[in-house]
C-alpha cells in the first residue's frame, strides 16, 4: 500500500487526500507534525525522504517518493484516469489549471507555515499581525477565483468535481482557521458547499485525521 506523509492542518496534503479519496485509492496515513518537537518534518529521517522537508509526500510500494502536492496529483491523475480531475479539452484544462494555480502558487506559498513562522522570529510579528498576513494574501486571491470559477455548474468548472475544486476547498479550510470574511464570495462558498457533501473531502477534512488535535 502506498504510504502519505501528511499533517493534518496542511492543505496541500488536505489536497493530496481528497484527490486519493476521489479516486478510490487506499492509502496509509504516516503524520508528520509541523509542530511537536521542534517539526518532525525536520528531522534526519524524513529530510533524507523529502529534501524540502514539507508535507505531503507520496512513498509508492516500490519505495519511489513523490513530493509536491500538484505534482502528486499529477501522478494520481496519470495512473489513475477515472474520475478525471482534469478536461481533456486544452482550453477548458487550461482554465482549471489557472484556477487551482491561482491558490497553489498564488495565494498558499505566502501563507506556508514556515512564512507565518518567520514573521514572528525575524519581524516580530504578533498573532494578530500572522493572522492579518494571512487574511491580506487570501482576499485577492479568492476575489480573483470568484470570476474564474464563475457560472451555475455544481462545481468550479461542471458537474463533477475536479483539481480547482480540490485546491478551492483545502484553501476555505485555511480561511476560516484565521478569521476571513467569506461572505464576498458566494460562488466559491457555494462550490465548497457541494464538495463538503462528498464523502470524498469529508474523510479527507483536517478535523477528520488521525493525527488531528482539539
């Protein structure tokens, strides 16, 4: 069985777990914390699996190691093609890329944990000024989606959930944990209404977890 190095409060693994859920892949949760003693995704054991020392990595039965969560998905979507997660039609692919792009690279580098973190060290920055961080980068980003993912589908681009919807969804996660105001985005909140009605991102929730804390 292949093995997910993951944590419960990050959304790219959140990401890597519904995707495997979508596609009816089992899989064995390993927790990696990013915060107990010090960041077990720090030590020598898991650095020597994944360089970056980040969370979600994929170990397959023959020992290869994914890293990446768009990457992994990729890889999930290659070997495993039904349900796609991805239109075959370039432009519509496109457009889902752009969108599940626009959290991926756009707004989730800039709320990473260890960005959050170095606030605080280097800056002196106090959990209000994280949280206001946090909430300054989301807003444009989840404005910019409210056009992209525009229409009357079930979901961000049909009626089936796809790639957009999975990074959409993990990043909500993130905005409700520090406190933005959803309510300017009633499409978004609309599509995530419908994804969290799947049994697919329900088990893949943070709160759902083994490793999940109170």
């Amino acid at each position: 069985m292949i093995r997910l190095y993951t944590y419960w409060r990050s959304t790219a693994a959140y990401r890597v777990r519904i995707a495997l859920n979508l596609k009816g892949i089992a899989y064995e949760a390993r927790p990696v914390s990013l915060v107990a003693n010090g960041g077990e995704h720090r030590a020598p054991g898991y650095a020597a699996l994944n360089p970056a020392m980040l969370v979600p990595a994929l170990e397959l039965d023959d020992g290869t190691v994914l890293t990446q969560s768009l990457a992994i998905i990729d890889w999930i979507e290659a070997t495993h093609p039904a349900p796609p997660l991805l239109p075959a039609d370039p432009v519509r692919r496109a457009h889902v890329l752009a969108a599940a792009h626009t959290v991926a690279m756009d707004i989730h580098p800039v709320n990473n944990l260890r960005v959050v973190s170095h606030l605080g060290t280097r800056f002196g920055a106090s959990p209000e000024d994280k949280a206001e961080w946090m909430r300054h980068w989301m807003a444009p980003g989840f404005a910019a989606l409210e056009t992209l993912m525009a229409g009357d589908s079930r979901f961000g681009f049909g009626d089936a959930p796809g790639l957009a919807d999975i990074c959409l969804t993990a990043q909500f996660y993130n905005a409700r944990r520090w406190g933005l105001d959803l309510a300017p985005y009633p499409r978004l909140c609309a599509i995530e209404a419908e994804c969290l009605a799947l049994d697919a991102f329900r088990d893949a929730a943070p709160e759902a977890q083994p490793d999940a804390q109170p």
